[in-house]
C-alpha cells in the first residue's frame, strides 16, 4: 500500500512538473510560445531588464538612451513588450531572427519606415531569456 501511494503522489508531482515545464531547448519552438503566451513572456523576461531607444530630440545628433527596467509592472515594460503574431500582422512587421554566440537576435522592422526594434535573448541553464531590449525607432 505504501509503495502504491508513493508511486500515484510521484506520478502526480511528475505530470504536474511536466505540464509547468516553462522551456523547450529549441529557440524556434520556445520563440513561438513566447510571442503567444504574455505570462510565458513574463517568466522568461530576465528582470532588471537593459533596455535603450533613440532620443531624437537630442542636440546636436540623435543619441541612444539607457534604461532599465525592473520588473513587469515597471511602466517602461509596455515599451518592450515581444508583438503578438496579431500584432506583428497588423502592423505589418518583418522579423529577423540571428543566431549569435549565446543566444539570438530578434529584429522587427516597418518597412519604408525608420521603426526598428531588437529583442536578444540568451540560453541560461534553465531556460531561454529575454536579456536585452533596443528600440531603434526615430
């Protein structure tokens, strides 16, 4: 009996850990969830969050402005925000995915536009993360 309910409370902890699991090791796969799931986005947000834009007001030239963002109720957050696939097709948007040594690069682009925006992301030992955010827009 005590070997019976050992095997059903490991069984249950086993499907339970397997339904949470949060990563896949495949980016494509772990991206596509990414940008559906706003929670999925949320956990894997490395927090604070290095984040820039352009500041086009800036004299004499454009510059580049560095922030941080510290967690998913930071107002800064709504600007880094990963776009929905509805999103990405309304707008519409082309994405560029580059691997890199650690991780990979996500680029959106407007085309005839000056709107550009970077999402990095890198392989921890538990999952990938959202490490990096650049908004190039003017």
């Amino acid at each position: 009996m005590h070997r019976l309910i050992t095997f059903i409370a490991f069984s249950v902890i086993s499907l339970v850990v397997l339904a949470e699991e949060p990563c896949t090791p495949d980016f494509a796969t772990f991206l596509s969830k990414f940008e559906h799931e706003q929670e999925f986005q949320k956990l894997n947000t490395h927090f604070p969050l290095s984040a820039s834009y352009i500041d086009g007001s800036a004299d004499p030239e454009p510059s580049t402005v560095e922030y941080i963002i510290n967690s998913a109720t930071d107002p800064n957050y709504s600007r880094a925000k990963y776009p929905s696939k509805q999103m990405q097709a309304a707008t519409p948007f082309k994405m560029k995915v580059t691997s890199m040594q650690g991780g990979h690069l996500v680029q959106f682009t407007k085309p005839d536009t000056d709107y550009s925006f970077v999402f990095r992301f890198e392989k921890t030992t538990t999952c990938w993360q959202l490490v990096k955010f650049d908004d190039y827009s003017l």
